[in-house]
C-alpha cells in the first residue's frame, strides 16, 4: 500500500463512539439564522478575524493576474506580482474610488480613472498624474493596503485580524484530501457566480448533507447514494466532512454518470466510488472526486442575502488532451445549484418567521449542527455592531 493510501485510508473511517450520535442535535434560533445583529456578531467574529480560502492559484497564473471577490461591504482584490500572489483591498488610496470592477483579467497596471492615481502589480503607487501635492506626500506610503495572504495546496488565503489563528492548525488533517487529490496542480476551468436570497449559514447547511437528494435531485439521487454516507469525525479547528458513495455502475457526478477522464492518480482504487465532501470553515466546499474537484463558496452579503461563487476543477493531464470537455459535469451541478437555491430561499422566508421554533436534527445532519456550533463558538462573545 502506498504512503498517499495507507494516510487516505486512515480519515476514511467514521467514528461513531461520539456524543452526537448519543444526542443528535437541534437547529438553532430565528434570531441565529436571520438577524441583524447575529450577521454583525459573524461579519466581526468570523469573517474579520478568521483565515478565509478565496481562490485557487490556477486563477492567477502570471503576473498581473487578478481576481476580485466581494465580502460584505467589502471588496478583495488578488494579484499576482513578481513575489507571488498577494491580496489588497480594492479600492484607491486617494479617495476610496474602488479600483476594479472586473471579477478576473489581466493588468499590468490598475488606473484608478476618478483621479488617475497609476498601481502597478505589485500595488506600489507609480504615479498620480494630475493630482498635485506638497513636499510631505510620501508616494512610497501611498500603495494599495494589504492584506494578510498565505498559500496552502493551491489555495489562497486571506486574514483581516492583526492577530491571527495558526492557519495550519485551523486546517489539521485537510492535507490528507489535499495531498491525495493533488489539489496544488489541478486546474479551475470554469467558474459561476450564483445570487441567493438567503441567509449564508442556510447554503452552509443545504451544501453539507445529502438528505435532499431524493426529492431535490434527481439526476444527482440516480448516480450518489444518499443513504451510503457518513460523517468524519476530523482534526482541525476549521474542518468538518463527511463521505458518499456513487452507485454501482457509475465513476462520475455527472449528467451521463460515466467518465473517460483516467482516476485522479493518487485515489486508492478502493476509494474511487467515493466522493469526499469536506469544509474549510466558515464557508467553502470541497466535492473531492475521482475525476475532478468541485470548489463551492458562499459569501455573506447581508442577513437575507449571499452569494455562491462554485469551480470546477480537473487534472491537467486531462485539460490537455484536445478531447477534454467538462460539460457534462458542468450541466448537472449548474442545474443542481438552481434546485438548492430555491430550497435556501424558501427555507430562509419559512426561518424568518419569529414564531418558528428549532427542530430536531437526524444523525445524517450532523454536519449542519457542527457548522451552527462552530458559529455559535465565534461569535457568542462578540458585541452585534458595525
């Protein structure tokens, strides 16, 4: 057995001498999934303070790259520059003008066009053209603010505390899947924004567990088995997962259920039918499969609003053969998406009743009750301000 298997093999086991499964759990309170002021505890608590995966590197291949990502009222602008990729905030020193607009491209310099004020890539200030000041005007102290940014298997992360959580610790044994899945070298070849009336924490839980898909997928119920399933019981402050299985006859999550890209190379045989769902808390999942990695975000926008920013991601051994098509995969998920945001937005207008009480969850939601626990733990102590 090799070293990829045998520590593959070793996080493949569910733990079931835990105390959910003696107490199951129960879902939490309007207040918790709706308010005003529990968004606030969470955009302080959570999204201020903790690191939080952004991007993959395949985004941004060469200097100048960029991508922008929105976080509540607040923008994130990626670069690559010559020292590797670094993240800013996005918008323009001089009055706040916010720099680019675009979701991803390529520049070599970002204009702000309000004052002409001139970023190069590596967000050093070259020029002001038409802005004049006196002798105390330091251009060197004038470049775009950074932000925190650190890189672990093809992910890029940011952090807006001054004091921030050990970024590996909050990760524990997430390398298990990383390192199996070569999630470093795989390639983003498509990605989609998708609006969603609904709070985040609801995505959260809709994209954690697999109880729906009888009723809510049908494409995805005819090739997963939603009652081979379980949950991980896994090291990390910032992890929560759990498995699946496909059905026999099937190698693929797609709308055929059948695949010509070779397996991942490093899943054990034995672990080809399975599909790894795994967190990086606070928001992004993991579809770890035999033939591509699924990447699924959900940005907060206020208590009743977020947006879903979904990749899809494959070898690049298989991206390079003239026959690559991921469309397949793509048609299934792009439709599965549209099927769970309806479910979001209705089960967020049924939560924003004040008269609705928690009710009681199965032993195959325990994922959900992990993630309103881990929020619970972030934000009980925080004041609910701006």
């Amino acid at each position: 057995m090799s070293e990829a298997s045998s520590m593959f093999d070793l996080i493949s086991e569910q733990n079931e001498e835990r105390e959910y499964f003696d107490t199951g759990g129960v879902g939490q309170s309007h207040e918790f999934y709706t308010g005003e002021e529990q968004f606030l505890r969470e955009m302080r608590g959570i999204y201020g303070r903790r690191w939080l995966p952004v991007d993959h590197v395949s985004r941004l291949p060469e200097p100048g790259c960029f991508t922008t990502l929105n976080i509540g009222s607040g923008s994130l602008l990626l670069l690559r520059g010559d020292e590797g990729i670094q993240a800013y905030h996005n918008y323009c020193r001089h009055r706040g003008y916010k720099l680019v607009e675009e979701a991803v491209g390529k520049r070599q310099s970002l204009v702000c066009i309000y004052h002409c004020w001139v970023y190069n890539r590596n967000g050093a200030l070259k020029s002001l053209n038409g802005t004049y000041f006196d002798h105390f005007f330091d251009k060197e102290k004038n470049g775009l603010l950074r932000v925190r940014t650190e890189i672990r298997h093809g992910i890029v992360f940011v952090c807006f505390a001054e004091d921030p959580p050990d970024l590996d610790e909050a990760l524990g044994e997430f390398d298990r899947f990383a390192d199996v899945y070569e999630l470093a070298d795989l390639e983003c070849v498509q990605y989609k924004d998708y609006p969603v009336a609904s709070n985040w924490k609801l995505v959260a839980h809709n994209v954690n567990e697999s109880l729906h898909f009888p009723t809510a997928h049908k494409d995805l119920h005819k090739v997963t088995d939603f009652d081979a399933a379980g949950t991980y019981d896994l090291e990390g402050d910032d992890i929560v997962g759990a498995w699946q299985m496909l059905r026999e006859g099937y190698d693929s999550i797609s709308t055929t259920g059948r695949s010509d890209r070779a397996p991942m190379p490093l899943v054990p045989p034995e672990d080809r039918r399975k599909v790894n769902w795994i967190t990086i808390l606070p928001n992004l999942l993991f579809g770890l499969t035999t033939d591509y990695v699924m990447m699924q975000w959900v940005w907060p926008e206020s208590p009743g609003s977020c947006v879903v920013r979904h990749f899809w991601l494959f070898h690049p051994r298989e991206t390079a053969k003239e026959s690559f098509s991921h469309e397949p995969v793509f048609a299934l998920w792009d439709k599965a998406n549209y099927e769970d945001w309806e479910l979001c937005e209705r089960t967020h207008r049924g939560l924003s009743n004040p008269m609705w009480s928690p009710g009681q969850l199965s032993l195959d939601e325990e994922v959900v009750a992990q993630i309103d626990a881990w929020v619970l733990s972030h934000t009980r102590d925080m004041e609910g301000r701006a």
